[in-house]
C-alpha cells in the first residue's frame, strides 16, 4: 500500500543534484528524448525529476491524477515491477495510454521503493518511435534504480530516527516536570497541574503514572467546606 507520509518525504538539493546527472547521463547513454524520476505526491502522479533538452515533453512539476490515469508509470506503482512497452501504437493495452499524445510511444521503467515496501516513485526512460530496450539498457537503469533506493532508505532512516528522537526529547520533558510534587486535593481529589488548573484525577494519571503527590485543598472544595 502506497503512504503518502512517506512518499512526500523532503529530498534535499544535494540528492536531487545527483538525481538529476544520473538522469542526464541516462539520456545521453540511452539516447531516448525523455527520462524521468517521477513519485507520488498526493493523489498525483509528479515528474520529480527530468532531464533538460527541448525533445522531452516532460517538466519537474508536472502532474496527473494517480488512479485511472492509464500512464505507463501508474501501472509500475500498482504493480511494484518492471514495464516494458516497446511500440505502445501497436498494443492494443497501451495505444491510448495519455503519453502517447506527446508522442511517447515506448517506455521502459522501475520502481523505487522505501525501506517498508511501499512505492516511491519510478525511474524510467521514453522514446518517440519503437524501442525494445536491450538487456544492457534494461541493466543499467535497474543499476541507476538500486542507487536511488539507497538514497531513499538513507533519507527514510534519518526520518524515522528524527521522530524517535522527538519522542525521547518529549519523554524527558515530561520526566523533568514529574520531578517537582504534585498538589492533589484532600477532598475531592482533583490534581493541580502546571498551569495551576485543578482536573480529576484520573485524567492526570493517565499522562503523569510517575508523579508524587502532597495534599492541598482545591477552591471549589475550599469554598464549599469553609465559606468563611
């Protein structure tokens, strides 16, 4: 299943600097007018990356609605594997598919995938007349794949140790303040917390289990036992 969470994860300029050359060097190796990074963002299919000549049709930023979209990208998605369509015109599956009216009539892509299995985006290249795609081309792009899942799965693990460390930083700060004693009323029980608001017990508890407490007598209690 595809997490947006995940999927939009912030990919800083020196990652995409390097995406960016290995999709300008796969066109040049290739020799295919467009290659693209694309991922989820959304409910969208976004061109993430693309290399910079006038032949491609594609630019960073572009989008198309994921589901139903008939792109040749939104079948590797749903699939998690390679696709090769060499004559899209001649494929009866493919011949209406929304690339083909910018003149992209063969394609072959591979999908990035997170540390948890979920599909980032695609890698992929395509081409304005028939191309089978030879088992070089085919290696190298999967070789340029396995290198940007790795930057992913560094980006994803820096992320989920960001937020196991905000969960340790909060964890300490609530330790800090358990530290100090709490005021609970000898009465009717209610707990006086930091903002010197008197709340039942029990609600107090559930988030402070390690607090120690001293007695006191809260104002409604105080009012109503001594209205002198």
């Amino acid at each position: 299943m595809i997490s947006q969470k995940d999927v939009t994860m912030v990919i800083p300029d020196n990652i995409m600097g390097h995406w960016q050359e290995i999709i300008n060097l796969v066109t040049q190796i290739v020799r295919v007018p467009a290659a693209l990074i694309m991922r989820f963002c959304g409910n969208d299919i976004e061109v993430l990356v693309a290399n910079r000549n006038k032949e491609n049709p594609y630019h960073p930023g572009d989008r198309e609605p994921f589901l139903g979209s008939g792109l040749y990208c939104e079948r590797v998605f749903k699939t998690q594997e390679k696709l090769l369509v060499p004559d899209a015109l001649a494929d009866d599956e493919w011949k209406d598919n929304p690339d083909v009216k910018r003149n992209m009539i063969s394609y072959l892509g591979f999908p990035l995938m997170l540390p948890n299995k979920t599909v980032f985006g695609t890698i992929c290249v395509l081409d304005n007349k028939r191309n089978e795609y030879s088992e070089v081309i085919e290696n190298l792009l999967k070789n340029f794949k396995m290198l940007i899942d790795a930057h992913l799965e560094v980006r994803y693990i820096n992320a989920q140790l960001g937020e196991k460390n905000k969960q340790l930083s909060d964890y300490l700060s609530e330790l800090q303040t358990l530290r100090g004693i709490v005021s609970i009323c000898s009465y009717c029980k209610c707990i006086r917390d930091n903002n010197n608001n008197w709340q039942p017990i029990e609600h107090y508890l559930i988030r402070h289990p390690e607090a120690d407490f001293s007695h006191g007598i809260c104002p409604a209690c105080m009012a109503k036992l001594f209205p002198e």
